[in-house]
C-alpha cells in the first residue's frame, strides 16, 4: 500500500494495483506524489498541493 505524501495515511488500491487518489508531478520532475481524497479536499488547486509538499 501506498501512504499520501502529505499526512502519511495509506491509500487504498483499486483493482490491478490503481490508486484510489491521485497522483501530482512537479513541473520538470519525474517523482509522482501520492495523494489522498481528504487532502485533496483540503487543498483547492495542483498549485496548493505542491507548496505543502515542500
């Protein structure tokens, strides 16, 4: 299982290992960051998602 990268709360899987989330990428980055529906929910925009990643 995969945790969200901003609160470290497991993700669950769907069928064939597909988050049930999201994933953000950095512009020019290939890392992909997790992320789970309650922290999508608390953030309106990719932008805001990214500045709390750090």
């Amino acid at each position: 299982m995969v945790s969200c990268s901003l609160c470290n709360m497991k993700i669950a899987e769907l069928f064939l290992e597909k988050l049930k989330g999201t994933i953000v990428k950095k512009v020019g980055s290939k890392k992909q960051y997790p992320i789970c529906f309650a922290c999508q929910k608390k953030y309106d925009s990719k932008d805001e998602l990214l500045a709390a990643l750090k």
